[in-house]
C-alpha cells in the first residue's frame, strides 16, 4: 500500500509478515553460554545490566557461587561459601547493584545470607534460629537494603511450623512463623513485598490439603489463603505484585506420577482466576529431583514466564491474556537431562536471560549451569551505525510512532520477542519523519530492526495499544 506526504508525514510501503532476505537481516534467535560446573541456579540482573548468578553443589564438601557476567559477557566467579548446604538457593540485587544471596547451610542448620560490602568484598552471616531452617529459600530486598526471606522449617526434621519469615530492619534479623502448620521441604516458596513493605508469600500446603496457599501480613498479623483448591496444585511456586501490589502466581500442579500443568493465578475482583499455561509431562519429584520448575516476572505489564522439566525449557509471555510460549532448549530423545529448575531475568531493553543446568550425575547431584538468552543474528554491513543520527519516537508507542534519521533507503522491521517478523517497511527517509503504523499490532514489548546499505541496528520498543 503507497501513500502520499500528508500532514509532514510521508508515503510509505507496508508489507506485513514478510521474512527478510536482505544482506545484514537478522532475527532475534536463543544462544546459550556454558557458566560452570554445579546445580540449582537462579539469576538476577541489575541496573547496569550485569547479569547475577548464583549455583551451588550439594555434597561433602560442596560450594556456593557467584558468577556475575558483564553485557559483553566478560565473567567473573567466585566462591562464597565451602561446607554442606542446600537447595534452591536465591539471588536479587540491592542497593548500589550488590548481589544479595540467600541459602540453606547444612552445617549449621539455619539460612545463611551473602552480600556485598561498600568495599565489594562478600560478607556472610547465619541468621540463627531453633530448628532446622532455612530450606526452600526466597529473597526479597527493598530499595532501602530493607531484606525480607521466605523459607521452610521442615516437618522432616519434626518442626510443626513449616514456612518461616525473616526480616533484615538494617541492624539485625528476626524470624517468625507465619501459622502455616507442618510443611515438607522441597516444594518451594515465593516471597514478594508490597509498596507498604508488607511480605507476601505462597507456598505449597503438604502434607496436608496439598494445594496452594497465600500469607500476607498486614497490621503485624499474618492472613492465610487458598489461591488453588484443585487437589496437587500449588508446587514451585513464583510469585509477583504489579505496581497497584496486584498479586500473580505461576506454579505446577501435579495430575498423575510425572505429569502435571503449569498453572498461572490472578487476583482480581477480589478473587482469585485460575488459568493452564500448559500440560507438562516430565517431572520428577525426589529428592533429587524438581525444585523451581516456574519464574515468573512482570516487566511493562507484560508477564514473562519460564518453566522447565526434565527434557525441554519453555518461555512465555501473557499478552491480553494469552500465552505465547516458544520452546528454548529441548532434549527429548536424546542424552541429556535437565535439572527441573528454572529462573528468569529481563535486562533493561526486555531482553530475556534463563539460567538452567544440565544433569552430570546424582549421589551427589552434579550438573552444568548454562545461560539462554535472546540476541539478534546480525550480520552488519560496513562501518558500525552511528546510532545517535536516528531516532525512534515516541517509545512507548500508542498506534504507531517516527522514525528520524539521515537521507536513507531504509528497511524497517517490526520484531516480536520470539523472532518473529511482525511488520515490515521499506522506504526512503527524507527531510520529514517517517510514520510507522503499528494499530494492528497488539501490545508487548517489541525490537526495531532498521537497516541501511551499510548498517544495522536494533531498538526495544513497547507498543502500548
């Protein structure tokens, strides 16, 4: 379709669902980086976009470990902790970039937290309590340092009070039960904290009813309640507030021996709503087996989810109201296995990172932590663009936005999170900005690819329809 100049907006070709073939075309495609030996990852990102990872080994003697990654992917490692611990472990990012790790540490039968001093040097600390805490760690830390953990004081070693709080108020720790009653280990907990600084915590209620359970403490006191009433529902729980501290869950649920769904819950309108992601077929539970099979996050209203079993990794996005899932690594039918865990971060321009490991061998569990993540196939032509003559506004876009730029034949693609070629322009930059239409495309987060005859270069943009 040709349009005319109209209004300092001039005419365009529009051709939609088009696969480029262009020299210097790309399309956003999953890589993947060997980190290290071990197991049980999870991962956070800062503001710097430096990329945050924690593992570990569960032997005698094992380790956990800090590998931080810089956006070129020069790596740093290093060893916080040698003794006896277990797993999942967690990591976030507090104040002034620093990596906060929380963990269970066998020897001394507590959780142990690591962070970072004003000196980068790794500071550890047990947070001492009766019992044998600590299992199935989750780490929350404010903007203020103010750090909150959920976690689970097991009825396997004879505890009668399950899932566990701990809170950091800058100068020392405390520990409560939040009134769950007896909780196996090994299913997970997920804490989040709302704009008042109140905890939020789902774990999963076994032995008992074996189903999904919300605590939120609000006026000192904790509330407990149902998300999922459905009979197994409720394992490896990931947990999230929106800005109007809205609160939504992913999880598995179990439906017969190995097999299950993935689930994602809701609330609104004073309830909660239930949904399937998927049906997943390939779960293990053990004690060497699943532990956070879900990480959920939310980033520019978009829910981003990660989940994974023993022969495949997906990643999918809810986008109004449906899920677009793309498979990241599958294995089925060949030799590799996967450690049934998870954990997802988005950089600063929505670029999604999974950490994952491979299994090497059992009694101890050993494994392979390996990074996914999505970066565009570019093959650029000539001198590298000089990025500041172009401008793409208004970002985010409602209905479209202008491209700015030199006097240039240009090729303009539209890019989805999965690669794929939405919208496609091919046109000629004037003295006037180019208008791209973008009505017809839904709303999510999205990369410009702009070509020239000599360059290429990508731009995130979130189109707001």
């Amino acid at each position: 379709m040709k349009g005319i100049c109209m209004k300092g907006i001039c005419g365009w070709f529009i051709i939609l669902n088009l696969v480029m073939t262009l020299p210097g075309y790309s399309q956003l495609v999953w890589r993947f980086r060997e980190i290290d030996s071990g197991v049980k990852p999870e991962i956070a990102i800062d503001s710097d976009d430096n990329i945050h990872i924690a593992y570990m080994l569960e032997a005698e003697p094992g380790f956990v470990k800090h590998a931080q990654l810089t956006p070129n992917f020069s790596t740093t490692i290093e060893t916080l902790n040698e003794g006896y611990f277990y797993g999942p472990l967690d990591i976030k990012i507090g104040p002034g970039n620093m990596p906060h790790v929380q963990f269970h540490n066998h020897d001394e039968e507590d959780q142990t937290h690591w962070t970072k001093d004003e000196n980068g040097d790794w500071i550890g600390e047990v947070i001492k309590h009766p019992g044998h805490d600590g299992w199935d760690n989750s780490l929350y830390v404010e903007s203020s340092g103010l750090i909150h953990t959920s976690s689970v004081d097991p009825v396997q070693f004879g505890s009668s009070d399950g899932v566990e709080y701990a809170f950091f108020d800058g100068n020392n720790w405390s520990v409560e039960s939040i009134g769950s009653g007896p909780i196996e280990y090994q299913f997970s907990t997920s804490i989040h904290v709302d704009s008042n600084g109140n905890p939020h915590i789902t774990y999963f209620e076994s032995p008992g009813d074996e189903i999904l359970k919300y605590a939120e403490k609000t006026t000192g006191k904790w509330r407990i309640s149902t998300i999922d009433n459905d009979a197994g529902s409720g394992r490896f729980s990931s947990l999230v507030l929106d800005e109007n501290d809205k609160p939504a869950v992913s999880y598995y649920t179990r439906v017969g021996p190995g097999k299950g769904m993935i689930e994602f819950a809701i609330f609104e309108n004073d309830q909660w709503t239930t949904e399937k992601v998927e049906d997943f077929d390939n779960i293990q539970i053990a004690f060497e087996g699943a532990r956070n099979v879900t990480s959920l996050t939310l980033v520019d209203d978009i829910y981003h989810l990660t989940y994974g079993d023993r022969e495949v990794i997906k990643y999918a996005q809810r986008i109004n109201g449906m899920w677009e899932i793309e498979t990241v690594v599958d294995e089925s039918g060949g030799s590799t296995i996967l450690g049934q865990q998870t954990s997802l971060a988005l950089n600063s321009e929505g670029v999604p990172y999974i950490i994952y490991y491979e299994v090497t061998g059992n009694s101890p569990l050993r494994g392979r932590v390996k990074l996914a993540f999505k970066a565009a196939a570019v093959t650029a032509i000539g001198d590298e663009i000089e990025q500041s003559l172009w401008n793409i506004y208004p970002n985010p876009a409602q209905d479209g936005f202008y491209v700015e730029g030199p006097a240039e034949t240009i090729n303009l693609s539209v890019i989805n999170m999965s690669g794929q070629v939405i919208q496609t322009i091919i046109n000629e930059i004037n003295n006037d900005p180019l208008f791209v239409n973008t009505s017809v495309i839904k709303k999510g987060i999205y990369l410009i690819q702009l070509e020239t005859k000599k360059e290429v270069f990508l731009k995130k943009i979130l189109i707001n329809n």
